[in-house]
C-alpha cells in the first residue's frame, strides 16, 4: 500500500457536544482502489464514496476488532457494492462490475444512483458480541451519502448530515475524493439545529470545496464553524486487506473433503481470486491434497 500522505479524518465536537462531527480527504485511498479494480468512472465514483463513508464510519466503533461492512445491492449494472471497515479507518471494497459504463445523469454528473439502482443497503457491525448487529433498508437515492444519511436517521436514530464526492480527472484517475459527517445529539437545541441545516442547504459540494483547496478542518469550519469547533482526533485512512494464502487455505478447507477431492481430480491448478484486493491465490492439486490432512 503506498504511504498515503494526504488522506486523512478529523474528528470533532462542537456547540457544547450538541454536534459530533468527522471530515475526510480521500484521494489516495479511493486512486488505490481504482487501480487494484481497473474501475471505470462510474464504477471508481459509487465505490469511492462508499469507501470514504466507511472510513468515517469505521473511525466511529470504539474496538480494536470491531468491523462494518456496507452493501448496497440493486438492480442497476454495478451489480452491488460492498465496503468493509474496522476502527481504525481501514477499509477495502469492491464492486460487482468494475466496467460498467453509463451516459452521464442530467446534471452533466457520473449516474452512480442509475449504477446501483433500486434496491437494499445492508449494514452488519460485528463488535465482539454474541451476534453482530445487522440493519437492512431500501435503497433512497443510491447515490451512497442521501442513503448513509437515511440509515444513521432509521437504523441509529441519529439526526445525520452526509456528503460524500469523488471527482475523476480526464485521464481517468481520481482528482479529488472526500466528505464529512455531522450528527446531532440528542440534547442538541432548536436554535443550533436550525442555524446547522441552513448552512448544509448552502455549502458547496465536497468536491467543489476540495478542488478550492479546502482542508478537512476547513470544511468543517465553513459548516459548524460559529459553534465553536474543538477538534478531538486525526486519523490516517487506508486501503488494507488481510487476506493471505493461509485464510483461503482455511476457507478451501471448510468445503469439505469430497469437493476437494473433485478439484484434484481434475489434475489442474485452481486459482482463488480475493474480491477485495484482486490477489490471485494458486493451489496445485498436490497443495489441494495436503489441505484434506486438516479435514
């Protein structure tokens, strides 16, 4: 994974705690992706954002080992999108169809709504208890941010504010990606909410706001700004996937001897494709019958 020198979420409070707020820049992370997934625009757009909201997301769990995932699954050509996080910010994802081509929507914008299409967005947190917690709703607008937005509202009943960007330059790679996150308490008054709204209806695009060179601390100023921010974390966001030869070594062995002994009597190698970081693992049949030993 290259050192990713750019990216980076702030973690703040403001108005007296009444607002909990996080801001990102994710240029490198979302580039990284793009580049592992040989994605088109669209599809480094839908899965971009995703990967951003989960940063932000994942940066909220408190564990060591606690992890999110986020799919959204719909009827448009991306074939779904799911997104992986832990607390540290460490995300990694994919898409179903990282070649998907679409006209732009009418706003002149990559249709990441068109590409995922109507359907749900499943969110699990596994946070070290007994069952993970596990929430499925209907897709709003699919364009991720309105559908993070609609979960924290009915899922965490959590007044939320998401916006979520990722701006593609001509050759193809990422210029800008990034977004923020504010969230109201549930002490939080009505002045303060009023004031809060009125200034998320007027605040440029992330992506806008990032190609003026606006820093995540400063985005944030331009929209809590007169609540007296205190800014309480900085965190590095990465791409990072734990895959080894040795976990699908396990999962091969989980399918049982008799499909093992299928695939060596075929007398090939197989090869094992990780979604998440596009790692090919190779097992030769004589690996295969090595593997049956643990069974």
């Amino acid at each position: 994974m290259p050192n990713q020198t750019s990216d980076y979420i702030i973690r703040a409070t403001a108005a007296n705690h009444q607002i909990r707020a996080f801001a990102i820049t994710s240029k490198e992370l979302v580039e990284h992706a793009r580049q592992i997934h040989h994605t088109t625009p669209v599809a480094t757009a839908a899965l971009g954002r995703l990967l951003t909201g989960g940063a932000m997301m994942g940066s909220m769990m408190k564990g060591d080992s606690d992890l999110l995932t986020i799919t959204m699954r719909g009827d448009g050509p991306i074939n779904g999108v799911t997104v992986t996080a832990n607390s540290s910010a460490q995300v990694k994802g994919f898409v179903g169809n990282p070649n998907i081509t679409l006209p732009l929507n009418y706003a002149g914008k990559l249709d990441v709504g068109a590409a995922i299409g109507y359907g749900t967005m499943t969110v699990s947190k596994d946070l070290g208890l007994k069952e993970p917690y596990h929430s499925e709703l209907p897709l709003t607008t699919s364009e991720v941010a309105e559908d993070l937005t609609y979960y924290f509202a009915k899922s965490e009943q959590v007044p939320s504010a998401v916006a979520l960007g990722v701006l593609i330059d001509k050759d193809f790679t990422v210029k800008q990606a990034g977004g923020f996150l504010i969230q109201l308490m549930p002490f939080t008054e009505e002045s303060v909410i009023a004031a809060l709204e009125k200034k998320i209806e007027t605040i440029p695009s992330v992506t806008t706001l990032l190609e003026k060179g606006n820093t995540p601390e400063q985005i944030l100023e331009q929209i809590i700004g007169e609540f007296s921010i205190e800014i309480t974390d900085r965190i590095i966001p990465s791409y990072f996937c734990n895959c080894s030869k040795e976990r699908v070594s396990k999962a091969l062995i989980s399918i049982g001897k008799k499909e093992l002994h299928a695939m060596i009597q075929e007398g090939n190698p197989i090869e094992i494709n990780c979604h998440f970081c596009n790692t090919n693992y190779v097992f030769t049949p004589a690996e295969l019958q090595e593997l049956i030993k643990y069974i």
